[in-house]
C-alpha cells in the first residue's frame, strides 16, 4: 500500500482553560495537518516521521498516534531527551500568544536516528511527502542538507514532495539562513503552500505576484497561497484560479487553521480532486477547526463535519 509521510516535530500543548487551568495535549504543524489529513481521507496511510523520548508523555503520543491511526513505524525514540512544550493562551477575538520550551526537543534528532536505524523506506511504495520550515528548522545543519538530499532521492523515485515554509524566526539564525534552507527545499518541492505573512517577513515580498514568481522560478508546479480573507490563489501547471475565503462567523481559535486547511487540500487531492475543489474544501476544514478550541479538534465532532462536508 502506497505511504504518504509527513515530518516534523510534535510538542506537548498546555492550553489556558482559564482560572490558572491548562489543558494538556498534543500538536504541532506537521502532526496537525496529518491529523486532519487522515480524518478527511482515512482510506490513505499516513505515517508520522519524528523522534520523542522514553518517557510517560512520549508513550502518550505514540498512543494518541495509534488512536488517529496514524503509522508509527517512522517514530524513533532516544533515551536522552523528551517532546517539546508550549503553553498557549487566546484572546477574545481568537488571537494567540505563545511561550516555548522546545530547544532541547527530541525531535530535533529525527534525521539522525533515522539514519543510525537504516531506517530508509522501499522508494517506490512512498506516495508523497510533507515537510515545513519548521522542521527544517530544528534540525543541525549537517542533518539538514542530509535530510534534503534524502528528499531529493524520493523526488527522483516518483514521490511527490510538498512544503510549507511556515517560518518561524525564532527557529533560525538569522534571515539569510532562511532564506537559504526555504529556497532549497521550494527546489525539491511538487507542491507548495506559501503564505504572504511568511513571505513578507522572510522575503518581504508585498503581494501575490512577487511570491508566485519567486516560487515559481524555483521550479514548483503547484502552489496554493493562501492570503487570509482574500482567498487562495491558485497557481498549477500555467494556470491562475482564485477561491475565495470560507465565511467564518465566530472565530475561537485560529490555532492550526492553517495546517487544517493543508490537511483538508491534501486529503481532497489524493482522492483525485482537483486544485480548486481541494483549496474549497481545506478553506471549510479550516473554517470548522478554528470555531473550536484547541488545535485538534474533538474527533466526534469532526467525523459529523467531515460526512456532512466531505470534499464538497
């Protein structure tokens, strides 16, 4: 059966329930989107490649992955460290702010214990993979140009690559560095999710034109820019579409949205729908998760949503 993979990093969130109580649970942007992505096409195998500790919360994920049925067969585990944390809080209007402890995260070894297994997949039963500028990001430079000359491999054996930069400056040293690592994997990249509050912080790019031709010239063929109320933008083998933004009438959490909207447009396109009916369906994805508390929406709730909605 054909594997989709997607890569990253997956914390532990704490989120404010309100008089001092946090609620603990699981995500982060790549373990999003293949939430989503399997709950709106559970017919694919979905795989999550990362790294946790030995540890209780680490035992706890790796179970809440079985629940998604998510495949666990790329998760390696070390001794030495443990998931990274975050403790978000939201404002009246759905607005985030963050704090982070993550610089010692387990998943920033997800290369190298992926190489130290030989842990390398049959090429040709691998469908696509997914990657963000974020787990890029956490990884050494060295694992970094070794993970990507990795992709590079699959991309040679037919798998079809897909990144979103979502970037994150904290992440990196300096903007130049980047630069540098965002472009390298748009190269790599058969589809790509660029966003404009991405590209004007990392290139300060103002509008859709510059981030389509800059995208482009590196040589992605399908690109899906997604610019807040004013739609996605469409750019796939020379053609432009435009779908517009999915009305929202009461936001409580725009935590994940963009990583559901991913879910929701891969899980559309692996079923065989086209550009424009994908960019519609992950926009009512991202639409529901974000009039929910929380990154990862209740199953129940989402499985009424999904059988109401399913690729429409």
């Amino acid at each position: 059966m054909t594997q989709h993979i997607i890569v990253g990093e997956c914390m532990v969130e704490m989120s404010n329930r309100g008089e001092n109580t946090y609620y603990q649970t699981f995500a982060g942007d790549t373990y999003n989107t293949a939430v989503y992505l399997k709950r709106c096409n559970p017919e694919q195998t979905i795989s999550y490649w990362t790294a946790v500790g030995q540890d209780k919360v680490s035992e706890q994920f790796i179970e809440k992955l079985q629940t998604e049925d998510i495949d666990t067969s790329l998760v390696f585990s070390t001794s030495l460290k443990t998931l990274g944390l975050y403790m978000i809080d939201t404002d009246d209007k759905g607005e985030r702010s963050f704090a982070y402890w993550r610089s010692d995260s387990a998943a920033k070894g997800y290369f190298s214990l992926f190489s130290e297994a030989n842990a390398h997949s049959d090429l040709s039963k691998v469908g696509s993979l997914f990657f963000s500028g974020i787990s890029l990001a956490i990884l050494p430079a060295q694992d970094r140009a070794d993970f990507l000359a990795y992709v590079r491999q699959l991309k040679a054996s037919g798998t079809t690559i897909i990144f979103d930069p979502n970037y994150r400056p904290k992440l990196w040293s300096s903007v130049q560095e980047a630069q540098e690592w965002t472009d390298k994997a748009y190269a790599l990249a058969d589809i790509a999710f660029p966003g404009c509050d991405d590209h004007r912080s990392l290139y300060g790019h103002q509008n859709i034109e510059t981030v389509h031709q800059h995208v482009e010239k590196l040589g992605v063929a399908e690109m899906i820019i997604k610019n807040g109320e004013h739609g996605i933008q469409i750019f796939s083998h020379g053609q432009h579409s435009i779908v517009p933004a999915h009305q929202v009438d009461v936001v409580i959490d725009t935590t994940a949205a963009g990583d559901a909207f991913n879910g929701g447009y891969l899980a559309a396109r692996l079923a065989g729908k086209s550009e424009q009916l994908a960019a519609g369906f992950g926009a009512k994805v991202a639409a529901f998760v974000i009039g929910h508390k929380g990154a990862i929406v209740d199953k129940a709730q989402m499985t009424r949503f999904i059988t109401a909605n399913i690729f429409s």
